[in-house]
C-alpha cells in the first residue's frame, strides 16, 4: 500500500512500486486525461505534472511520487468551470482528434506556472517532446499564448471561476 | 673596470639578451589588412571543398553560438583556466577575418596568431591545425570568406592576471607547439594515411580525447587516452577503450557517419555535433578516420574477443547478475527503462542494451547521469534515437540508486564512486546547458550552400 496525492486528495494505492503512473491514474483512479501512447516517454500524451513539473507518467514508476504532488487535467478545471489552459483550448479550436491534447496542456501548464509570458520559440522547444499527427500544432501555440493572456487577466480578477493554478 | 662594475655590466647585457630573447618568442607583426575579397573571385569547387573541410574540423560547434549565427562567434568555451570566448570567423571587415589575407589565416591556423600579430589562445586547437596542409587552409580560407559577414564584437575572455596577457600564451607555445607538419607513413596504405592526416589534424578527434596536462596541453605520452570536455568525459579510443564489445572499422564508421551504432550505444553530447557534421562530407573522409582510428584502438586481445561474444550470448539469454539488493534501482529500471532497453526491438526505435553501451562500463558515471537528466533529442527529418530525459520526475538520489543498479548489472567493471555527485554535478551543468541553448542545432552550415557555394 502506497499513499498517493493525485489532484489534493489522498489515495491508498495497492500496487507494485514499478507499476506506472499512468496505469495507476488510468485503471485505478479512473482518471482518464492522461493517454497511453507509445507507452516508451516518446510522444507525450500521458504528460501529468508532479510538483509543478511535466512528467511522462507511462516511464514514472510509483515508487518516485512518495511525497509528492500530482495534478492531471481533471485536477485543473472541470467542464462548467473550465482552467485557463482548457478554455484557451477550446477558445482556439486546437484539438482535432484530441488524443496528444491532454499532454500539450499539462506540459503548456507547467510552463506558464513558471514563465507566466513565454515567447513562440520558448513555447516550441517546450512542447517539443509531443507528438501530434492531425496537425493542429499552429492553433496549439495560439491556444498557449491565449492561456498566459487568461491567466493574466484572472489574476486581476481573483473571483473569476476556473482560476486554477 | 672595477669588480662590481664588471658584474654590472654583464648583468645588464644578459638583462638586454633576456628581453630581446623574450621580444623574439613573443613579438609577431601584424600582416596587413586587405580590402575584404568579394565572394564571387573564390573558385566555386574550391568553396565547396572548404565547405567539407570545415565540417570535419567541426568549426561550427565552438565558432556558432546555438541558435546563432553561423560561425559568428560568442560560444563561452569553459576551462579549468578561465571563459574563453570563440572569436567570429565570418568575413565582417570590422569584427570578423573580413580583412585577413589568405596569408593571414593560415599563420593563424599554424602557428595561433591573429592578423594583428596576437597570440590566441590554444583552445583554437592550432596544435593540431600545424598538420593542415596550404591547400585545404586555401579552402577553408575560401569557404570562411564567402560565408555571409555578421557584425558581432568578440566577448572579453574571463581570465585572471597573468593569463590574460596574451604573451603567456607565447611561452605555452614554446613548450608545447610541435611546428613539423604531417609526415605521411610510407609502409601503411594511402586510406590510413589521409585518415590519419585528418584525425591528427583538422579533425583534432585529440583535443577531447586525449587528457590534458596542469598547463591545459594535450600529454603526448597519453595519445587518445581519454579526456574532458564540457560536464562529459570523453572516453579513451584507444586499448583503453572501456567499450565492452571491441570497435572495429565498420562500427567506427557507421557510428561516425550516422550517430549511433547498435553495439555501441548513441553519439551523445559534444560528439552528437561531431557525427552531425560528419554525416554531411565524403563517406570516403569518414572511412579513412575510420580506418586510422582502428589501427590506433589496435587489435583486440583475445580476452576482450572472448568477453565480448560471452556479453552477446548473455543478452539473447538473459539471466543471472541481476540477483541484487538494490531493489529502488531495479524497480526503477522495470518501470523508466526496460521497455525500450530490454526488448527485442533494434536501435534506433528500440534501445541499446546497457551491457553494449560503453556509457555504463566507463571509468565514471558522468556521461550516464547526463543522458538519464536530459534524454536524447531525435535528430530532425531523420530516423534516429530518442529517449526522453528523467530530470523532473527523477531526484539525485534516485537517479544514483538507478546509476549504481545499472553498474551491477549491466557491467563488470567495478562499483562507481561518488555517484549523487556526480549526478548533482550533471544536473547544475546541464541547467546551465539548457538555459543557453533554446534549440538544438545540428546544421553544419548553412546546406543550402553545399550546392550553391
């Protein structure tokens, strides 16, 4: 048994120390936004953050989260109150087939918490470990630029809903 | 005369001698400066032999600043002896060589001086640029001078008294710059010889690979024996190797040529933009190096053969050695590793087996614990290696724990020493990397002048 913080609850898992963290995410807590991909860390769609960084949970057995602090995109906003990350999202239309998505917003999440205004290139180079085959990569990089303009504004309005962090 | 006067005078003459003896080893003229040559009186071929020539001598990774300008200088090259700068080498008139004579640029490719008569400092590896011959300088000079100019002013060394006084450089040169050229070798066959021309010349595969003295000076009594560079060491190639499966010319040279060789392991690190740059001239030029290098590495002794082909039969059967107390790290291989490591699927989609890559039975765990933090980029429009980077989820210890399961099982060389160390050390090193490198860069040049020089 393993105490496991995903989204600020806590949750006693009964797994093996090398089970992954997306198996764990996916079949046990049913949280299903983080994807299996290639299941190798190579195409990004099961990006989860862990203590304000993006991880490839398919490659992060459990033994590495002891103590600390998982978010998956369920734990940013839900659909009545959208994060700034999902609502940019929608906003700009840049999911297609919406399977790399989850990954490229909690990677793009990561980012904004630690630089609040990226440029185009520091946003390319961050979102370059994900893949995304129905090519909306240029409505990504909007989506991402629009989510640091929301994030902005919400902080000047703390009550808006949906001002996750 | 009187004693005391005698004794005098002749301390005065020896004064004088002395300087005058110091003037002759540090004063050099300056060569005049010319009206930068227009691009269009270079002979085309002569350009596009340059253009290879500068690939081999990898001019590109320390004279581009990444994400730069091509060969416009600013690259902090960190020493044990201070920051040095590399200088632009774009035709600029007013920053760059735009106002040096061919003359000028190979007196500077030979013996370390600047148009204007300074002594440069040997990271610029004319210790082994002495081998180049005029023609391939006159192609290189050729290939610099037609490269678009960019205006950047050099960044001032970070050197502390007295070695940033230039003429110290001179006195270095005295002990340590052997002037002769490259003698070719009449008994061995006209590829070893050019492989050896560029291998000990422009290509200066020594300046990483062989260790360096107090003085910053490559130890000739140590030729190829491993060496430093940057947070990576760069490992010995030569009986020393630490490789656990013998190279021999065909690895060398699908290795140099595309970046990765499956019982080997993947070009990682400064020498990632070496094969980079070398994927891009004459396969011949890279089989020649292949084939010197082979004859430097020797013959293998039968027990390395024996060990070697024990290590492949190891791996289509795998068992025993894992049997291990170190239950963090063997948990973290399972989960992080073996699903592209430990799998029937070949380099490049899948991953090397640890027990071929030398990463694991080198001397230390420095080149390791750089690949677990930051991964392998693919290389772009090719079909190449990836391997995601473990800095985030993984912390020092961890990464150690896993180091050490890796050593145990994966290699019979004896336990690493020091190995959060050196984690720690990779982790610092490769933030700094990573904040001064926006993207990667793996262009020798700009391609599109490989065919409209």
């Amino acid at each position: 048994m393993m105490n496991l913080k995903v989204n600020g609850h806590d949750h006693q898992i009964d797994a093996e120390p090398d089970t992954p963290l997306l198996y764990v995410l996916r079949e046990d807590l049913k949280l299903n936004a983080a994807k299996f991909g290639c299941g190798l860390g190579q195409c990004g769609s099961c990006t989860v953050i862990v203590d304000g960084k993006a991880v490839l949970s398919c490659v992060t057995p459990l033994l590495l989260l002891e103590g600390k602090q998982v978010t998956t995109l369920e734990g940013l906003g839900t659909i009545s109150t959208p994060a700034p990350i999902q609502r940019a999202f929608m906003e700009e239309q840049a999911a297609q087939c919406g399977y790399c998505i989850a990954g490229m917003m909690m990677r793009a999440q990561a980012l904004l918490q630690r630089n609040p205004k990226p440029t185009d290139a520091q946003i390319r180079a961050e979102l370059e470990p994900h893949l995304c085959r129905c090519g909306t990569h240029m409505r990504i990089l909007r989506a991402v630029h629009r989510a640091a303009h929301l994030m902005d504004t919400a902080e000047l309005s703390p009550a808006t809903p949906g001002s996750a962090r | 005369m009187t004693k005391p006067r005698f004794l005098a005078s002749i301390a005065a003459g020896l004064l004088i001698g002395g300087v005058a003896a110091a003037f002759a080893v540090v004063w050099r003229p300056a060569i005049s400066a010319i009206e930068p040559p227009v691009p269009q009186s270079f002979d085309t071929a002569l350009v596009k032999r340059g253009r290879d020539l500068a690939a081999i001598g990898n001019c590109n990774d320390c004279h581009t600043l990444r994400g730069g300008k091509a060969f416009a200088g600013g690259l902090p090259v960190p020493t044990p002896f201070g920051t040095i700068y590399s200088s632009n080498i774009t035709p600029d008139p007013d920053t760059g060589i735009g106002r040096w004579s061919e003359a000028a640029f190979r007196r500077a490719m030979r013996s370390g001086i600047d148009r204007a008569g300074q002594h440069l400092y040997p990271t610029f590896p004319y210790d082994h640029f002495t081998n180049v011959t005029d023609e391939d300088d006159r192609a290189l000079y050729a290939f610099l001078m037609t490269r678009p100019a960019v205006h950047a002013p050099a960044r001032a060394n970070e050197l502390s008294f007295p070695l940033n006084q230039r003429f110290v450089v001179a006195g270095w040169k005295l002990l340590f710059l052997r002037r002769e050229t490259y003698q070719p070798d009449s008994a061995q066959s006209a590829e070893w010889n050019r492989g050896a021309y560029l291998v000990e010349g422009l290509a200066h595969c020594g300046a990483c690979h062989t260790p360096r003295n107090a003085l910053g000076a490559e130890r000739t009594s140590a030729p190829f024996s491993g060496g430093d560079v940057d947070n990576w060491h760069a490992y010995a190639i030569n009986a020393r190797s630490p490789s656990p499966v013998p190279w021999d010319t065909e690895a060398l040279f699908s290795y140099l040529r595309q970046g990765w060789h499956p019982d080997h392991g993947v070009a990682r690190g400064p020498m990632a933009e070496v094969v980079s740059n070398l994927s891009s001239v004459q396969a011949s030029d890279v089989h020649a190096v292949a084939v010197y290098m082979t004859s430097v590495f020797g013959p293998p002794t039968p027990d390395r053969l024996r060990q070697a082909r024990d290590l492949r039969m190891q791996i289509k059967s795998p068992q025993g050695r894992s049997s291990q107390t170190n239950t963090a790290g063997a948990s973290i291989y399972a989960a992080a590793c073996a699903t592209c490591h430990d799998i029937d699927r070949p380099p490049p989609y899948g991953g090397v087996n640890l027990g071929l890559t030398t990463a694991i039975s080198a001397p230390d765990p420095r080149n390791a614990a750089n690949i677990v933090l930051s991964g392998i980029r693919p290389v772009e429009g090719e079909r190449s290696p990836i391997m995601p980077g473990f800095a985030s989820s993984m912390t020092d210890q961890q990464i150690a724990a896993l180091l050490s399961y890796l050593r145990a099982r994966f290699s019979n060389q004896p336990a690493w020493a020091n190995i959060e160390k050196a984690v720690q050390d990779a982790r610092r090193t490769e933030t700094v990397y990573l904040q001064t490198s926006p993207g990667p860069h793996n262009a020798p040049a700009d391609l599109m002048q490989r065919d409209k020089p």
